[in-house]
C-alpha cells in the first residue's frame, strides 16, 4: 500500500523522492530551491498547501470506514498538529472538538439520549412526591402550610399541564432573599403538599453518575398534590377574605410565621447593606439571635435604621482602624445592637426606613399580610408584638 496521499503538482516523485522532499523542508531548506530541483509547479507561498497527506494503514474513520491519516503542515505549525489524525475521505480528525458532519450528528444523538435518561429520572423523582391524590380541604391544613401553598401558586404562572410554573419568572419574589425560601419550599415537598412537575426543565437539576444530585428551586416547575388544587387554593382564599379560620390554624402558628418572616426581611436588608460596602455575608446563629433581639420591640423598617446605622459605623471602623472586610462586618453586628440597646435605654422615637427599591415585598408578605391578617404594610411598619395574636 502507498505511504502518501499526493496532491496532482506531487505526482510525478516517487515515494523516495517525497520523503526526501519532505525532510529537506523540515530542516529549513528554501522552498524555492526544492520547487526547482523537485520541478514541482506552484509558488513558495502556496507549498505547504501541497504536501502529501501520510496515510496510516492501521486506523480506519470511525465515521466512514476510511483510511486516516496525518495531513503534513508548514513548518510553523508542524510541532503542534503532527499527531493529529484525519479521514483522508471526509473531514473527521481524531480530536475531541472535531466538527465534521458525521462528529456534529453523533454528539447531537449522544446528547439526545442523554436528555432522555435525565427526563426519565426526572419523572421517577417527580414520582416519588405523588401520594395518591389525597382529598384534602383547607381546614386539613396548618396556617403556615395554607399561606406558604397560596403564596407560591399566585407566584407561579399556571402551567398547560395544570402544574406551576418557574419561580424566578415572577416579577413578585415568593420571599425575601435568603434561607426561609428553600425553607418553605422544602416544608410544602414534606408536607407533601407540592413536587416537582415532571415537565421540568433539565436546566434546574444537576446530574451526577447517572443520578439527580442537586435541583434549583428557582426553576421548578411544581405540581400540587392534592384531589382537586382548584378547590384547594379557592377555599384558602375564602378563608382569607371571610376571617372564619379553622380550628386548626393556630395563634402560635400565626405568630411564628410573622417572626420568620420579620427575620427574613431584616437579614435580606442586613445583606444587602453588608454587599454595598463589598462585605462578605456570614450567616450563622449569631445574627439571628441579634436581629431576633431587636424585633422584640421594633418593627421591620426600625431595624433597617439600625442595620443600616450599624452598617453606617462598620463602615468608619473599617477605615478608622485599617481593617480587613471581614473584620469590619463582624463590627456590624455589634454595632447595630448597641444602637438597639441605647434607642431603648433613651426611648427614642424611631421613624424608620421605607422598603428598599432593590428589595421588593414578596408573595408570602402580601399573602400573611394582606390576605390573611388584614393589616397591610404595618406588618412592615410596627412591631409584631402589636399584632401578636397569641398575646391578645
């Protein structure tokens, strides 16, 4: 079998004068002496365009079936492609970024499969949260589950397939940035209330070894559990606009999710105070313990004064005392609890901040607030024990 593949202006050598031909050109000799010499019809410009195609017997293109073989190059490039095998048929090359037809055809068709197999174990997740179809009514519910499903299914857009849709497509977040998001969430797939919809976008999981490893709430699409989820969000809401609450929906029950909620608003503020000045957030039980002091008294908009006065010192310490960003952010909690601390021991009259433009009321305030409890934005405004109900 012939070593070389020759272009037409190479014909005429035989395959000893090619090989010579070849190393010649590689050791540096001018192009235009072995034009000459080796009577080849082309310019010096053009040379490396012509040299032989090197053919390997022994390897066949896994898309055609044909010889592959080693294309030479110019003597600038050589080093760098001399390994690199290609079809001398089609235009495969022995690389993992080949784009040759029959390479595009094959990576579509491998990535076809592999989003079947991960719809496929996307439906046998999805299957897991399916209980039967329960007949479940409004008054079956706790208070917090009732809020947290009415909250997310006037968060999503109701989906073809009766599911709802991706939460980050509301303009309205379901609740403030943070923990109490996933919180809830997680609350509603154990209550067994809510899944996620089979109809899922593969982009809101991860896939390792052939399984799910992870999901982004953010981007389910989530599927009621229940007999009739019509019936179910409609009796929550008459509920709502009637005040003739279950039993079951307990003063405590109330009382806590103001809390949580509270907390949340105070800790999105706290962050983004803290991402401002390009403080890193450290979340742990120490600030929560901090913030839940000051809503023992003050209500939402007057903690942010605090935060944002403490923030507002962390700042000046920062440059005062040449320290790092994370010394200056563990000033802040301190800060903001001796401003607590002294507005108490002088009683100060604290007017408070208006909701932040970059931080707007979520779902789950509008529906504990609004729908529910009937007071609006003093659930922002005064302090919860105003509204305590279980101190009434």
């Amino acid at each position: 079998m012939n070593k070389y593949l020759l272009n037409a202006k190479l014909a005429h050598l035989s395959e000893v004068e090619v090989d010579l031909l070849i190393n010649r050109y590689y050791e540096g000799e001018k192009i235009a002496s072995l034009i000459a010499e080796f009577n080849i019809d082309c310019k010096p410009n053009t040379f490396a365009g012509i040299l032989p195609f090197v053919i390997h017997a022994d390897q066949e293109c896994p898309n055609c079936g044909a010889i592959m073989g080693r294309r030479l190059s110019s003597k600038s490039t050589y080093k760098y492609e001399q390994n690199v095998l290609e079809c001398s048929h089609c235009e495969h090359k022995d690389t993992s970024r080949c784009t040759c037809n029959g390479c595009k055809k094959a990576r579509l068709d491998d990535e076809i499969k592999n989003q079947q197999k991960q719809k496929s174990l996307i439906k046998q997740y999805a299957d897991l949260f399916e209980c039967g179809s329960p007949k479940r009514g409004a008054k079956d519910l706790s208070f917090r589950a009732a809020v947290f499903l009415l909250a997310l299914v006037r968060t999503c857009e109701l989906n073809e397939d009766g599911s709802y849709g991706e939460i980050n497509r509301s303009a309205i977040p379901l609740t403030p940035n943070g923990g109490i998001f996933k919180e809830m969430l997680k609350f509603l797939m154990g209550s067994k209330l809510i899944g996620p919809s089979k109809n899922s976008a593969l982009k809101a999981f991860s896939f390792e070894h052939g399984v799910i490893a992870s999901m982004d709430f953010s981007l389910i699409d989530w599927k009621l559990h229940c007999k009739n989820p019509n019936l179910l969000i409609s009796e929550i809401e008459d509920y709502g606009l009637n005040v003739n609450w279950p039993k079951c929906w307990s003063e405590d029950d109330v009382d806590d999710l103001r809390r949580e909620l509270a907390l949340a608003e105070c800790k999105e503020f706290y962050e983004h105070c803290l991402s401002q000045r390009s403080f890193r957030y450290v979340d742990g039980p120490a600030i929560d313990t901090m913030l839940l002091n000051l809503l023992r008294d003050y209500s939402v908009t007057q903690c942010c004064y605090f935060i944002w006065k403490g923030a507002q010192q962390a700042s000046d310490f920062k440059v005062r005392s040449n320290v790092n960003s994370k010394h200056a952010a563990n000033y802040m909690s301190g800060a903001c609890q001796r401003w607590a601390d002294k507005a108490r021991s002088e009683n100060w009259e604290i007017k408070g901040f208006g909701r932040n433009f970059d931080l707007p009321r979520s779902m789950l305030s509008y529906v504990l607030y609004d729908v529910m409890l009937k007071i609006g934005e003093k659930g922002f405004t005064d302090p919860i024990s105003k509204f305590c109900l279980s101190s009434e």
